[in-house]
C-alpha cells in the first residue's frame, strides 16, 4: 500500500496520507488485539456474501472455505499486495472516499464476477483461484472497469447490524472453563491487590511509628537543651546577683 501511495503523491503526503488511512479508516485496528478486528470482518464478509450470493456461500461452507483463507490481504493491504497497479488506485480512491465499506463492496464485485468459475471448484482450486487466476484477470483495464462498477452498485446495508451478531456470537462462545479461569484470575489479582495493599499499610504504620519515635526524641532532646539552658541562666543570675551583693558589701564597709 505504501509504494502505491508514493506513486501517487510526494513521500511528504504519502506519510501523512498513511497515518489518516491507519487512524481515521480503523486499518489500524486491524494489527490490534489479537487481530479482534480482522476476526469480525472476515465474519461481516461471510454474512454479506450468504446475502448477496448465497450458492456460493454454501458452497464455500460445503468445502470448508473460510474468508480468512482468501481475504486476509484484500483487508491488510486493501487490495495492494496482488492486484495490478491501476486496480489498486481505483480502489484506494474509493477507499478514500467512503472508508471500510469499499473493501466489502469490491470483495463481493470480485465473488460476484467469479461466482461461476468457483461453484466448479473444490478446496485447492478455490485457493489458486484467489491466489493466481484473479490478480492476472484484472490485469486488463476493461476487467478492472467491470469490476469498480460492479462494486459501486453493491450496498452495504447491514454492517453495523452483523458487528453486534458477532459480538453476541462471541459472548455466546466463551468456554466455561475459561469463564472460569478468567473470574479466577481476576480473583487472584483482587487478592494480590489488597496484599500489596495491606504490604503498604503495614510499612505506613512501620513508618510512621518510627517517625513517632524520632519525633520523641527529638523533643525530649530540645527538653533537654532547654533544661541545659535555663539550669545555666539561672546559675548565670545567682552569681551575677551575689557579685553585685558582694560589691555593695564592700562599698558600705569602705564608707564607714
């Protein structure tokens, strides 16, 4: 996707042309996650193709056909890795346009353009199909303008309505084991937390008994200065007042 791109616009555009792609179009939710966001449209692509073709469908499921087994790369590189060049433009162009609907729209023109060939197909043949007979079809303009047509009249209507089936069919799904497990874990990390928590506690009183501590003695030896102190004024004064006795002593005696 990147090379056809940089064809298309100066390498400064190409990367900011990129990152709108990967944010705003959600292809970057793609690589995320355990690839939760692929899984869900791989299932949109099987629901809508059971809509639109659904002899094909069937016969995808009679031969254990997938979409992850041929569409994984028409959603990673929007059609980028095989197809020719000028097919790909066209579709990035649309792609850009109206955003993730397009990818859904052109599989299905591609499903719908070989729909005959592939009800003669079993397992294998269905794969090389994918794999080396469609890219070389579209090779030729006239194939390729057939087909963006073809895609511009597929309406994707229920995508929104096949995201909340897979999430239900999902839910659905959970092992409960796992369910299990994962209520276990997060027990085990409740717990884990409140020793931490408790840890902390404990250190806190540590602390602040020792701080308590210090503080005592850090009293009881101002005290002490301050004992020190006024014990030393009070001797300072006493001598002072009998030396100032003293003095008066011998000043009356003199006069006399």
């Amino acid at each position: 996707m990147t090379a056809a791109l940089l064809l298309h616009v100066p390498e400064e555009q190409e990367l900011c042309l990129l990152v709108r792609i990967m944010h705003q179009y959600r292809v970057r939710n793609l690589f995320r996650s355990g690839f939760e966001e692929l899984q869900l449209q791989f299932y949109q692509l099987e629901r809508i193709m059971k809509d639109f073709i659904p002899d094909l469908h069937q016969h995808f499921v009679a031969s254990g056909i997938e979409a992850h087994m041929y569409a994984s790369q028409w959603f990673i590189t929007l059609f980028s890795a095989k197809f020719p060049l000028h097919v790909v433009f066209y579709i990035l162009d649309l792609f850009l346009l109206q955003g993730m609907e397009t990818i859904f729209q052109v599989a299905i023109a591609l499903l719908l353009l070989s729909r005959k060939e592939l009800l003669l197909l079993d397992f294998e043949g269905v794969l090389k199909h994918f794999r080396v007979h469609l890219p070389k079809r579209y090779r030729v303009e006239e194939n390729a303008r057939i087909l963006l047509q073809t895609a511009v009249n597929v309406k994707i209507k229920k995508l929104t309505k096949y995201e909340k089936d897979y999430q239900a069919t999902k839910a659905n799904r959970v092992d409960p084991v796992e369910r299990l497990k994962k209520e276990n874990n997060v027990s085990k990390d409740n717990v884990d937390s409140l020793q931490k928590e408790l840890l902390a506690t404990k250190k806190l009183l540590v602390d602040t008994e020792e701080e308590k501590k210090r503080l005592e003695e850090e009293i009881s030896r101002v005290k002490e200065v301050f004992r020190r102190a006024t014990a030393k004024t009070d001797v300072d004064i006493k001598r002072d007042a009998n030396g100032v006795q003293t003095k008066r002593t011998g000043i009356g005696t003199s006069t006399n």
